[in-house]
C-alpha cells in the first residue's frame, strides 16, 4: 500500500509544479503586454513631440539686431559691460535649464 501513496504523492506533486509553472507563465505573459503598452505609450509621445512644430526665428539673431543700434547706444552698451551681464545672464539660463533637466523639474 506504500507504492500508492507515494505514487500518489509524486502525481501530486508533478500537478503542483504544473500549476506553479502555468501561473508563471501567466505572469510573463501580463509583464510582457505591460511592456509592450508602455512601448506604445512611449511611441505615441514621440510622436506627438514630433508634430510640434519648431520655432521659427525668421533670420532673425542677437548679433543682427545689435548691429541696428545706432552707434552712441552700442557706445554705452560696451562701456557698461552690457555684453558681460549678457554672457552671465546666458549662463545662469543654461545653468537652470541643465539642472532642471537633469532633476526632471523638481528644482
């Protein structure tokens, strides 16, 4: 009678690891359609970024309209250090930009 219970127990154990390995196939199937809709949902912001359109500046530079300035006013930018507080001004802009980009705005 002992050959039947360990038969028995062997057949209950091989439909134990069927079950195990038929609920963990199931959880590979549900993280694999997960990371497939979050690929979706990447794609689409892609391509919603994509059909932004561009600023266009029109020809236009810093350079461009500082060489409109009449002479006297260009004069007095250069003898206060105008072009100076636009190269710090610059910086800390950038500066920001990078820190924010890199913190994912939570500065």
């Amino acid at each position: 009678m002992e050959w039947l219970s360990e038969k028995i127990s062997k057949a209950l154990l091989w439909l134990l690891s069927l079950v195990k390995a038929v609920f963990a196939t199931i959880f590979d199937i549900l993280s694999d359609v997960f990371y497939w809709l979050v690929d979706k949902l990447f794609n689409l912001i892609v391509e919603l970024w994509k059909l932004i359109p561009p600023i266009d500046f029109n020809g236009y530079s810093l350079q461009a309209l500082m060489a409109l300035l009449p002479d006297w006013l260009a004069y007095l930018f250069y003898i206060t250090g105008f072009h100076i507080a636009l190269a710090i001004i610059g910086g800390g802009v950038v500066f920001r930009l990078v820190r924010k980009l890199f913190t994912v705005g939570q500065w």
